[in-house]
C-alpha cells in the first residue's frame, strides 16, 4: 500500500486516515464488498469456463462482461469501483502465473464470500472540509490527524480490526532536501535492525517477542470456544487487535529510521537482500521467525520512497561476502559463522562488532571508493525506546518525526 511511483516531478503516495462511517454506511460498505465478490466469482468462473474450452480471454473482454453480469444489487456499487475488481482478478491471476513460472508450487484462486477494500479510482469521492463523500455511499467523518497533501487520485476503503480507514491516493510534488554531504553504508539485521557505517546501531525492537505470549494465551482461550459464537468472536477481536498494534509500531519505528536516514545522508547504501530466501535458508524455527517480523522488505520500500521524494539516492549492493571480508585489508573469513558476532581478521588482526564492519563494506561496495584504515571505536547504540521518540544523532527537535511525506 505505500510503494510509491515516480513522474517527472512528482510522486505518488498514500496516506491513510480512519473515517468515522454512521450505522446505515457502514451496512452500505458491507454490502457493497459482498456483491464485489459475487462480481469477482462471476469473472472468475467466466476465465476458468474460456480456459477448459479453449478460448482465449484478456482483462478488455471481463471488463466488457460487466455490464452484462445479472447480479442483485450490482446496481448499488459505483461503475470504477467494478472495474477496480475487474483488475484485481487479473492481478490476482498474474501473481499466480509468476509464482508458477518460478517453479513454486500453486494452486488456483477461490471464490470470495466478501471483498476486503473498496476502491474508488479517479471519480466518485468527494474531500468537503473533514467530510469524505463516496458515490453510491455517503458522506462520513474523517479524522485527518495530519494535512492531506498533493491531489487525490483515488481512494481505497478498508477494514480492519480496529475500525475503518480511508487510503488517499495523492500525487504530490517532490520535495528534495539540502544537500548533507554526508553518505552511508547501512547493514541491515535481526538482532540490530540498523548498523550504520557512522557506527549509529540501532535495535530491532522485536515487538512480536513481546506480545507472543499474550497472543498465545488468547490462541488457547480461542480453541476452546466454540466457533461462531459471541465469545469465539471477543477473543477473535482481542487476538486480531494485538497482531495490529505489533504491527502498527514495528511500521512507525521503520518510518522514524527511514526519515531520519533520508534527512541525514545524500547516499544510503544497502544490501540487495532477498528476504524470502533468508527465511527459506534459515534452518533456525525463531531465526526465520525474527527475519519476518523485521519487515526488511517494508524497509527497504519506505527508504525508497521517501529518498526519490527528498532527491536522494538509495543504492542497493550486492550482499555477498559483506560480512566475511575485513573492512581494513580485504581479506575473506570463508569460515565465519552466524553465531561469530565478532569478526576477527587473521591477517591484519582486526577485531570489530562484525555489523559495523558489514556497513564499512557495504560502503565502499555501493560507492566504489577505495578502503581506508579504520580504527575500532564505540559504537553508538540506540535502544528502541529511544528510538520511538526518533532520538537519532542529528535530529533536532523541531524536525518531524517522519520526515513529513509518510503514510502513516
């Protein structure tokens, strides 16, 4: 939902805000997700139906269906919201076609009892002071705990487990910062999130580890309850409330880091990691469980995004051998294990937190600079409860904890 697409000199975003739908709109979202869904399952059968037969069909001959499917109530649902779902079939069919040409072991797409967004694109919405007008809908509160920036392209309704919420898609002008003179070498990780070539580390906060128990406790309470019923449904809500805000404050660090290293450094320089082959290589059950929980590919997205927006540049290197070569005189430890968190040269004798010598590395990889002696010093560590209040080196006061252009 965050990535972000560059043009010319704008960018765009999205931003998200909780809206306040009454009791009769909230039954109107309801029940226009569920006839999305029979609009779905009826493009989806009639692809399934062309492929057994033999015809060929594209997404021009589904969207060109739509007005022809005989569905009760189609009529309550704005025309761009269905042909929203027109390409969310498609989408969903070509993920599936790459993950097959992959090699990886698929299977083929169910039918939906119910849609989970409502998309509005282009038309059909209408931004009136802190009203949010939906076509077909209604009007409803929203709460815009921070300015709406840019033009609307469209808007995306969504429910989670703590309410509703509105997804604004903007276009907005890029921003690019003042020059910082100042480039980095970051190493990302799981038991330290961030280790900078400056020698700034930062914790990975974990914030899964702290709630695994109670998530357990209420998992057990939930086995025990029978299915459907009132209490099943309380302790559903309460496991589904504490997964979010796990997540809501691993994705708030991650947009802290992020625009504190977009205000600080004209060049970050990061490993190309690919996360889903760490977790598949990783024989470790709490190693593949931490390397998820990290979001590093969540990372990597909101540094993206923001630096394209700031005018910096984010270079991705290659990841091999950052760990294992000396950051002083080059030379490759091949028997370097992941339990070594020291990286001690043979060679030169160098001894250093091996982090700290993956971002040198990853530096002079990225910026093709030539290496240069370095000297053991203390490394700055920065625990997460510092972190959440962005008490980064370099952050004044007065600068905004998200670098003002995060989604929140």
């Amino acid at each position: 939902m965050w990535r972000a697409k560059g043009k010319n000199n704008t960018i765009q975003l999205s931003f998200k805000y909780r809206i306040y739908p009454t009791k009769e709109v909230e039954e109107k979202f309801l029940k226009v997700m569920q006839i999305e869904a029979k609009v779905y399952n009826a493009l989806l059968d009639a692809v399934n139906n062309a492929r057994k037969e033999g015809r060929k069909i594209t997404p021009e001959d589904t969207q060109d269906m739509l007005k022809g499917l005989k569905i009760d109530g189609k009529d309550l649902v704005y025309s761009k919201a269905l042909q929203m779902v027109n390409n969310q079939l498609w989408y969903n069919i070509n993920a599936l076609h790459e993950l097959k040409r992959k090699g990886k072991k698929v299977g083929k797409l169910r039918h939906k009892k119910i849609m989970k967004i409502i998309n509005y694109n282009q038309s059909g919405f209408k931004v009136e002071g802190d009203k949010l007008i939906l076509s077909k809908i209604g009007e409803m509160r929203v709460l815009f705990h921070r300015p709406l920036e840019g033009k609307v392209k469209g808007v995306i309704i969504k429910k989670s487990a703590t309410g509703w919420y509105a997804v604004f898609q903007v276009e907005v002008e890029k921003k690019h910062l003042d020059k910082a003179g100042k480039v980095v070498g970051v190493d990302l990780g799981v038991d330290k999130l961030v280790t900078t070539s400056d020698g700034v580390v930062l914790e990975n906060p974990k914030v899964f580890d702290k709630v695994e128990r109670g998530m357990k406790i209420l998992q057990r309470s939930l086995s025990r309850k029978k299915r459907g019923s009132r209490n099943y449904e309380k302790v559903r809500e309460k496991l589904v409330k504490l997964h979010e805000h796990a997540k809501n404050l691993m994705s708030d660090f991650i947009h802290k880091v992020t625009s504190w290293l977009v205000e600080q450094y004209d060049e970050v320089y990061v490993e190309d990691l690919d996360v889903k082959e760490m977790v598949e290589d990783s024989e470790s059950k709490t190693l593949r469980k931490h390397i998820l929980h990290s979001n590093l590919s969540r990372f990597m997205s909101y540094l993206s995004y923001k630096a394209e927006r700031a005018g910096r540049r984010v270079v991705k290197v290659n990841p091999a051998y950052t760990s294992k070569t000396c950051a002083r005189c080059g030379y490759v430890k091949k028997d370097l294990s992941l339990a070594d968190r020291v990286f001690a040269c043979p060679n030169c004798g160098w001894s250093i937190d091996r982090d700290y010598n993956a971002s040198l590395n990853i530096l002079h990889t990225g910026s093709g600079l030539p290496l240069e002696p370095v000297d053991r010093r203390p490394l700055l560590y920065i625990p997460f409860s510092e972190g959440v209040y962005s008490k980064f080196p370099g952050r004044s006061r007065k600068s905004p904890s998200r670098g003002g252009d995060a989604p929140s």
